[in-house]
C-alpha cells in the first residue's frame, strides 16, 4: 500500500467514528484489530473497539475527533488527534458532570492488507478529569 493510501485509510476511519457509521468500521478495520493502551482498556478485536466507541458516545453524545498531524512511513500512521466532547453520561465510576473535555492524543497505526490492524493510543487522562470537574487540576 503507498503512504498516502494508508494515510487516507485512517482519515476514513476518522470519519467513520465521527459519524457513528459502525458498518464502514468493517470495510476499514481488520476483524483482529488489537489497540494497545495504558490510557484506556485495552481493545482485542473489532467487535470490542465498536462497543468502546458506542459506550464513548453514550458518555459524550456530542464527541468528535479531528486529525492534526498525520505522518507515514511503512505500514504505520502516526497521528495527533484532538478530542472535543461533553461528558453527559457516566464514565465508569465518574458521574456525568455536563463538562466540556478537550484532548489531544496521539496514535500509531499499523495497517496490513489496506485495513488498520493495530494501534498505540495514549493521552493524559488526569487532565481530562481535571476537565471534567472529576479530578483536582495539578497544582
């Protein structure tokens, strides 16, 4: 796959999250896709990266991820994405607070047979909290 073939993959992908369309996830992801994280759960297969989207929007209905910097070499994207989304929902052991949380993140995709295969995702969850009114903001 060229460089830019495997770059306009993961902006699809981006859009696909960004518009709930859970059906062209399977056109762009492998059924294995594994997501490596210390930020969040760890995901082992399509299926699973589906139900953390889902339950994502559950708790921020209004999420949406824009790509800030893409860069390709080999089979790997590397991306700097930033979040945007309010917490109107529970997540996990935080109640909804009614907060708007902004994040960047950054990610690494490794793409096999035009479909993304596995990613390395990490962000800064304290500060988010923080955001959020869920944690106190660093002193």
């Amino acid at each position: 796959m060229s460089l830019e073939r495997n770059k306009a993959v993961i902006r699809a992908f981006v859009d696909a999250i960004n518009q709930r369309d859970w059906e062209r996830l399977d056109e762009l992801v492998s059924p294995g896709f594994v997501r490596h994280s210390r930020a969040a759960t760890p995901v082992s297969s399509l299926d699973e990266l589906k139900g953390y989207l889902r339950s994502e929007f559950e708790t921020f209905p209004d999420a949406v991820e824009t790509v800030e910097d893409l860069v390709a070499e080999g089979d790997r994207v590397a991306v700097r994405h930033f979040f945007t989304g309010t917490q109107l929902g529970p997540m996990g052991l935080y109640p909804a607070s009614g907060r708007m949380m902004e994040a960047q993140y950054l990610a690494i995709y490794r793409l096999s047979n035009g479909l993304v295969a596995e990613s390395w995702a990490e962000w800064d969850n304290l500060d988010g909290l923080a955001q959020l009114g869920q944690y106190p903001a660093p002193g």
